[in-house]
C-alpha cells in the first residue's frame, strides 16, 4: 500500500468541456469531507466537482460523488481507478466546466476514469507515492556539543518531517519508522549518557 506525498493535477480538455483533476494527500476521512468542500467553493465556477477518496492503513475508508453528473458516471470510475492503484489516504477532485457538448454516460465514464488515470500517472512520473509506514513523532532537546554526533545518528534510521529549533539547547522534532523507535532511542541515551529524554 502506498500514500501520495505531495499534491499533483493533471488537466484535459474532451469536446470543449474541461476536466482538471487533482490529487491530495489526507489521512482522516474528516479532513478529505474538508477539502472537497474547499474544493467546492474555490471552483464555485465549475459544472460539477467529483471527488473520491481512499482512507485508512487498508485503504478501507471510501467516498465518491458524481456531483450532478449521471449516477455511476464519474465517482465510481474515478473510485475504480484510484482502488485499482493501491494506495491509499489519497484524495482525487474532479473539476468539470461544461464546453456545451454533451459527452453522453459512456464518454463521461471515459472523461472521468481518464482524467483519474492521468492525475496518477503524473504523480508516478514525479515520484510521489512513497510506502505507507506506521510512523512515531518523537521531540528532544539537546546541547549544542551532542549535535554533530546526533546527525550522524539520525542518518542511520528513516525520519520524516526533521524540525530543528536553536534555542539555549536544539529540539529536534519530527518522525521515524514505528519499527525503528526503541532502538532509536536507546542510540540517543547511548550517545548522551542517558541525558536525552525522548518524548
């Protein structure tokens, strides 16, 4: 199972009608009800607004909308693609503005399932599905003399989202592989004679 990284749109123009379809990365079903209403709202221009999203570590939360479009015309193609790339916690919008000829159901579930496949294929040219790991935030402070060699330690483990903040001491906030944890932290104590308290 894979999550998209980044945002990507992908855009085509069928018959004059044109269908831009963008790609978000989400984690909670919440958020990606959220980001089809502000999708809704930036494109208050547009014909119709589909959306389907896949959520969950199985990719076992889904949602689609045709948006107006014929029922089963946009949202389930756009759905089929999206559980047929094996990934999840992914939102994919389509926005349509109607160039005045009508694309009956067989072109809409080709317009839509297309504009799903190029928005994937664009986001696997640019590399941007990346493995789903189960990752622990972690955050810990340290002096100024341990910096160097706790760079050096974190080369060694996956971490995601690396923050530093230079203060009177370094807190480094971020992200690591779940399965890394523990030993990440005893290399920590190890280095800082116990004085590094991960929390």
């Amino acid at each position: 199972m894979e999550v998209l990284k980044e945002y990507i749109n992908y855009e085509e123009t069928i018959k004059g009608s044109r269908f831009l379809s963008e790609l978000f990365p989400c984690s909670t079903q919440a958020e990606a009800r959220e980001l089809v209403k502000s999708q809704k709202a930036k494109y208050a221009d547009a014909t119709h607004v589909v959306h389907a999203f896949v959520i969950g570590p199985g990719a076992e939360v889904m949602g689609m909308s045709d948006d107006g479009e014929p029922s089963g015309t946009a949202g389930r193609p756009a759905l089929d693609v999206l559980r047929g790339r094996n990934c999840t916690n992914t939102v994919l919008t389509i926005t349509r503005w109607f160039g005045g000829t009508l694309l009956g159901t067989g072109g809409l579930v080709k317009a839509y399932g297309n504009g799903a496949k190029g928005v994937l294929a664009a986001a696997d040219e640019a590399g941007l599905f990346e493995e789903l790991v189960a990752k622990k935030a972690f955050t810990f402070s340290t002096d100024y003399a341990l910096y160097k060699l706790i760079k050096i330690t974190l080369e060694q483990f996956h971490i995601y989202n690396l923050t530093e903040d230079f203060g009177t001491e370094i807190t480094l906030t971020g992200e690591i592989r779940e399965d890394e944890h523990e030993l990440f932290i005893s290399k920590l104590l190890d280095i800082s004679n116990g004085k590094i308290i991960v929390k």
